[in-house]
C-alpha cells in the first residue's frame, strides 16, 4: 500500500468523526460557533470564499503509527482528531497573536469575526479535542485513554510554551540557533512527536517503540519547521499561500536568517529596519543566500529527516508495510513545495 492508498483510505474516515465531534457537541444554538469551526477546517465557504482545509499530516501520523505497531487505525481515530482539534486551536490563537490575515490564501477567523468571537473559536476546539481523546477509553481501554490525555495536555504546554518563545523573540534584535531549536521544538516538534507516541499508546505497543516513535515525531516535526522556513522566504506563493517573504517583512526569527545572524552582521541591521520595503527585502535575501543561508537550512532538515528515519529502524514487532508507508511520507514532508 502506497502513502495515497493510505491517505485515501483513511482520511475519509478521521474527516467524519470530525464533523460528527462538531455537530454533536456543539449545541444548535451555538450555530455561529459552529460556523467558524467549519469555515477554519475547509468544510464551508464563508463571504464567497472557496474551501481550503489542511492536509492533515499530524492526525495521519497518528493513524499511521498505530497501523505501523500492529494496531488497528480504526481504533485511534479519536486520537487523530483530536490532535487534528489541537492544531487547529493553536492555528487559529497563533493567527489572532500574529496579526495574521490569510491562512491557505483565505481570511483567517480573527479578520472575519474578529478576535474575541476567533478566541472562543479555537478555545471550543480545544475542548473538543479533550473529548475525542476521552472517546478512546471507548474505543480501547480506559487507561489508554488515560495516557493518551495526558500525554495530550503536556504537548498543549510545549506548544504554547513554543510560541510564546516564538513571541518573546519578535521584541529581540537577534538569537542564537540554540534559541531557535528550543522554540521549533515546542512549537512543532513536540505535536508532532506526540501524534507518532500516540500509535505506540493506541496500539499498546512496547515502550521502546513508544519512545523511538516519539525521536521520530520530533526529529520530523524540526524538518517540516525548517523546510516551512526555507518556503518563508523562496517559497512560491501561489502554493504556499502566503505572500513571498512574508517572514521576513513580519521580522519572523526563521533558521534563515537566524543563520545569517551568526555569519553575516548586515543582516542584524536589516532585519531591525522595521519598514522593509521591496528594495530592503531583496538586499536581504541577496546577503542570505551569500552566506549560504538557504543551502544550510536545507541541509538541516534533511539531517533531521535522516534521524527521524533511523528512530524508525530501533521500532521492533512492527507492520512491514506499515513502515514503508510511513516511510514514504516522511520524503513528502520535506522537499514539499507548499
């Protein structure tokens, strides 16, 4: 089986229990609450807007991890979704704390209902996240389901920790790339670690797999945030979304330029310009990729892709074809052009 057979195969699937976690729990008389939800999650169009929803890579790795320890992906379903729910709760926070108005080349939730009414948004997609991850003491047992939430809530402290490492460097005029893998490693390795832990835990797999499958997550999760940094900057826009160099003209601390600031001192004065033009923007893309700034953020994640794919190999009793599938994603996640 191929990543497209799985993905077709499964995400049909993790989209319904979605939708259903929605509608049942959402009461009708909180129509525009649900409303919002579906406008983020690409299921409705809103101000004649077409649909554009995520490619739902984390709950897919959830779902795959499980299959991959000899579980059933049926079963973890409501651990996808709810790793599904907390990124999209983080999403739509992250766009209210970053002032940012597009998401997929669509308004975001903030610029169409305002921030209050994006608060609640994401903040009753959070709860709902908290409830499907229960579901799973249904669906397996009730201790996993115990683990699952737990391990849940320690990754929503990661996360925000993440970002508000990410928001406490925007008021500094340089840091270190210790600094940067600190805050990437909150942000979005340990989301990212905690959907791959999540098929040892459904699965009730052993805990050495259990911890390779978390050293994958993570180590994957780092390559996906620094190929997303490299796209910041070079990326098209027409398949990223957003405006080209839209990180460097928000002042974003991206590996980049974080790079840049250890090697070349013109780019700590450009970046501090807070009114970066077109003119300025060029000058500093032009002194990054002097010093080799892109060619060395693309090393990085495929050194991280490579360590991800060797915690891969420690995982013992495991679903052959399972592993080349998961296999098979991780080369998509990076070199992705949007």
């Amino acid at each position: 089986m191929t990543i497209q057979e799985s993905t077709a195969e499964m995400l049909p699937d993790l989209e319904e229990v979605l939708k259903d976690l929605v509608n049942q729990h959402i009461p009708s008389r909180y129509s525009g609450m649900k409303e919002m939800i579906a406008y983020h999650m690409g299921w409705q169009s809103q101000n004649g807007s077409k649909n554009t929803q995520g490619k739902r890579i984390r709950p897919l790795i959830v779902l795959l991890a499980t299959q991959l320890c000899g579980g059933e992906w049926q079963k973890a379903l409501p651990a996808a979704a709810s790793i599904e729910l907390l990124h999209n709760f983080s999403l739509v926070h992250d766009d209210i704390e970053d002032q940012s108005e597009f998401r997929r080349g669509q308004p975001t939730v903030w610029k169409l209902w305002g921030v209050n009414q994006a608060v609640n948004c994401g903040d009753a997609m959070f709860s709902l996240a908290q409830i499907s991850m229960l579901h799973l003491g249904i669906k397996v047992n009730p201790m996993v389901a115990y683990e699952a939430s737990v391990l849940l809530n320690q990754t929503c402290i990661s996360l925000t920790g993440g970002q508000y490492l990410d928001m406490s460097f925007e008021s500094r005029d340089e840091i270190s790339r210790d600094d940067y893998f600190e805050m990437i490693t909150g942000k979005t390795a340990a989301l990212m670690g905690a959907s791959a832990e999540l098929g040892a835990i459904v699965s009730q797999s052993s805990k050495m797999n259990r911890n390779s499958l978390r050293t994958y997550g993570e180590a994957i999760g780092i390559a996906f945030q620094v190929w997303d940094d490299v796209l910041g900057i070079w990326g098209n826009e027409q398949k990223t979304g957003k405006p080209v160099s839209a990180d460097l003209k928000d002042g974003k601390k991206t590996l980049p330029v974080v790079y840049g600031f250890e090697n070349n001192p013109a780019i700590i004065e450009l970046m501090r310009n807070t009114e970066k033009d077109d003119e300025s923007i060029a000058r500093l893309i032009m002194e990054l990729e002097k010093i080799g700034a892109r060619k060395y953020a693309e090393n990085v994640a495929q050194y991280y892709s490579n360590l991800a794919n060797k915690a891969l190999l420690s995982l013992t009793n495991i679903n052959s074809e399972g592993l080349q599938v998961i296999k098979e994603l991780t080369a998509q996640l990076i070199k992705r052009e949007n």
